[in-house]
C-alpha cells in the first residue's frame, strides 16, 4: 500500500517518570486499605492480615530475608481487587538472604518494586494462579544452575520488570508446569528488559525458557511481547520455546548472541520482532508455526534457519533422549520478513530428516557476500514472491519463487531497513492465503501488501525497535 491517512496509536512504551509505588494504583481497588511496614517482620504480619484490594508497602531499605521467607499462604486476592505486595519506591527495598517470597496456595497477587538479591529460585508453583510480577530488579546469585525466576501457575503476568548481569550458566526466566507434560497456561511476558548475561558456555543461558523438551507437546498460550533483549550472550537462545501454541511478538533482540528459537513444539506464531545485530536470529523446529514481520539484520552466525530433525515429529511415548532431539520443521509460513546483511541469510541444516511442505514468500533478502538461501532438502516447499538483491549468491530458491530486484530500502536512524516509495516492493505480495493485518511498524497492511516486513508508508511508525527506556521498571 502507497498511502496511509492514519495512524492506529501512539508510539507504545513510551518512557515513564520514576514515581513511588506507594503512589500508583498497580491495578488495585480505588478503596483499597494501606499498611507501610518496616520490618520483614512486620511485613509477614501485613500479609497474613490482608484482604482482596490491600495494600502492603514495605518502607525503603536493605533487609535480610530469614530461611522461613517471607510466605504468602491461602491468601486469595480478586481480579479487580488483588492483594499488593510492594516496596515504597521502586528497588527500594532490597531483598537479600537465602529466599524472598514464598507462595503457597495462593491467588491475584501483585508484587511489585522490589529489588531481589536472593541465593535460590523465586516460584510461582502451580497452586498459584494470577500472580503478577511487575515492577522489579532481578539480579539473583550469579551461581551456576540457578535459575533465577520459575512461573508453574496459570495466567501469570510478568512485566516491566529487569533480569539483567550474571556470568554463569543458568536461566532469567522459565516457564515450566505442574507435573511433568503440562504447561502453565496463558503466561504474560511484557516490558521487561534482559541484558548482560555473559555465559560462555555452550548452552544453558537462556534469557527466557518457555517449557522443555518433555512439555514440548502441551500449549501453553503464553504471549512473550515487548521486551528488550541486549547482550544476552549466554546462550544461542534467548528466547527458547519448548512447548506448543506461544505468541512471540514484537520484541526487540539488540547485539546478543542468542536469538528466538522454537526448538521444541508446533504452532508458535513469531511476529514483528527485530534482530539487530549480534549472531543468530530465528530458528525453527517441529510443525505449523507462523514466521511473519519480522526484520533481521546484521547478524554474524545465521539470519533465519529452517531446521531439519532427528525425527520427523516429536510423539507420545518417546524416550527422554528422542524428545531432546530435532523435530524437523514441517508446513511453517514464513512470510513478509527483511533479512538484510546476515552472515547466512536463510538456511537449513543436514539431518536425517529435512523440513517439508514449508511456504516462503514475499520476504525480502539482501546480503554482499554468502548465499542468500541454502536450504538443500526442501521438500515440497513453496517458493513464491520473494526479492533478493545484493552480491550473495541466489543458492537453492528455485527460480520461479523470487524476482532478483534492487528492494530500494533505505536505513532509518532506528537501525530498521524500511521501503522508499518507489520500491518495487510495493504493492507486490502474492500469498493471498495469508491474513495479515498489519506490518512491522504497525501500519496497515490494506488489501494489495508490499513484500518484506514493512508496508511503505509516510507517516512515522507506531512501533519501532524499543530502547532501555520503554521496558523495565520504569516503562509506561
């Protein structure tokens, strides 16, 4: 689409003047009670009184958190009206010791502004739903294994919060679920920032973990958008999906080592997010997912891979080792993405069983140097729409799937390779199946869609790559 008469926002994230929390309402009744407290003992004693819409504000300071924590039992907030946990102004109060808070058998519970320091894992267990977690630093023991924050109950919110500094091997934040297959359901991750991790080892450093290799086969309709990943080195995943049915969108990957990686489970929808620089970008394994909108750009190891498997699907009744394997990529839509000026634009891998009855169409790929797409075991795939452009090497795309044509992208100061007017990108889409609404930026897509992940407009974008000041504690 040419033109564009309106814009369907504001520019999201923008960046919020620090407040105390004591001062905000965090979701809680307008008649909510008040208690401020200055002792974890006093704390303890707030929490066991507190009814659905109270509030519980623990005066600024460094506490040490005694072995028994800091429980939360059998205390059940509302939706409207949940109980709040929080500290009086936001990492004022620093909780150190061997464990903070400690939830059992708990419901609608916000804890908020809090600065953790903690030596072991901080759970939301399974018996748990509607905790929230808003609002806090998180730099735990940098002490190999430890996973810093583990959510097992159902409809948890994560959001504005800051994993951020530590060397070892260990995960920011997992997403796991009771008993052993199950996943928890509907989890919310939004606005938090994740950035320096520094662990060089192979694996196991992963910013964001949803599920594992033996919960691959449950959906868990968790929703991962809008936060910032920077530096996050400690694994070639940052965001790792292990499980079925997940939303990966708009988040904003800035020179780290890992990328998103569905490595694990069918159905995951990757949309609108930016890969700028670092090494890998996207990577997929087992069945049905949707790759879309999505600008990558810069990446040193591998732009976007379409993954081939030890086995052809992941299935009930495997061995532990045969679930770890690689399920091969099978009937993915990968569509309306810009790759521009990564070491491997698309490729795809050498296992016994190739990826099948994949779609590729209308993206745009441009590189000076390598092959564009080196995918030699593409089984029924379909090639359609695409530009490619630069010195790169077409490779295996067939050639009735792409036309070799100058995009005419320009680069924006946001690092975003974005179309000019002129484009021949314009208005030139041929997957009519796909429903697609909006592109990278936020536009409209309208009825004839442009190739690559921007439709040209001449308006400012609504969203564009986020920066430290819209994610974190301090985030609108």
């Amino acid at each position: 689409m040419r033109r564009r008469t309106f814009l369907k926002g504001t520019l999201l994230g923008s960046a919020a003047t620090a407040l105390p929390l004591s001062a905000l309402a965090e979701g809680t009744a307008a008649a909510a009670g008040t208690v401020t407290v200055g002792s974890i003992a006093a704390l303890q004693s707030a929490i066991d009184a507190a009814v659905p819409g109270d509030r519980v504000v623990l005066a600024d300071g460094t506490y040490t958190v005694p072995s028994a924590g800091i429980r939360v039992t059998g205390k059940h907030g509302t939706t409207s009206a949940p109980i709040t946990i929080v500290s009086a102004s936001r990492g004022g109060a620093v909780l150190n010791g061997p464990v903070s808070f400690l939830l059992s058998g708990s419901s609608n519970i916000t804890i908020s502004g809090f600065a953790f320091r903690q030596t072991t894992t901080l759970v939301v267990p399974a018996d748990c739903p509607r905790i929230r977690l808003t609002r806090n630093d998180f730099k735990l023991a940098d002490s190999a294994g430890l996973d810093w924050v583990t959510v097992r109950g159902d409809d948890a919110k994560i959001d504005r919060n800051s994993f951020h500094h530590r060397g070892s091997q260990g995960i920011f934040l997992v997403v796991d679920g009771p008993g052993t297959t199950a996943m928890a359901q509907r989890t919310h991750i939004f606005r938090n920032y994740f950035a320096d991790h520094s662990y060089t080892g192979a694996n196991g450093g992963e910013a964001i973990r949803l599920g594992v290799s033996h919960r691959a086969l449950s959906t868990a309709g968790a929703v991962v958008e809008y936060n910032l990943f920077e530096r996050c080195d400690g694994d070639p995943e940052a965001i790792s999906v292990k499980s079925s049915g997940n939303t990966i969108r708009h988040n904003t990957l800035r020179d780290s080592k890992g990328g998103i990686v569905l490595r694990h489970g069918n159905a995951t929808t990757v949309e609108g997010n930016h890969v700028l620089g670092g090494a890998n970008g996207v990577r997929l394994y087992g069945n049905d997912h949707v790759v879309v909108n999505n600008h990558i750009s810069g990446t040193t190891s591998r732009g976007l891979v379409i993954g081939s498997g030890t086995t052809r699907d992941h299935h009930a009744g495997e061995t532990t080792e045969q679930r770890r394997g690689n399920d091969a990529c099978d009937r993915a839509v990968i569509a309306h993405n810009t790759l521009v000026g990564n070491s491997a634009t698309i490729s795809g891998e050498d296992r016994a069983y190739g990826p099948r009855d994949v779609v590729v169409a209308d993206n745009i790929l441009v590189a000076s140097g390598g092959t564009l797409v080196n995918v030699p075991a593409a089984t029924g795939f379909t090639w359609q729409g695409n530009i490619l452009w630069g010195s790169a090497a077409d490779g295996t795309i067939p050639s009735g799937g792409f036309r070799r044509v100058d995009p005419l992208l320009r680069e924006d100061s946001d690092g975003v390779h974005r179309l000019t007017a002129a484009s021949p990108a314009v208005d030139a889409a041929t997957l009519t199946s796909l429903t697609l609404t909006e592109d990278a930026d936020g536009h409209a897509r309208g009825g004839a869609r442009d190739v690559g992940a921007d439709e040209y407009a001449a308006l400012a974008p609504v969203r564009r790559p986020l920066t430290p000041s819209e994610v974190g504690p301090n985030a609108a």
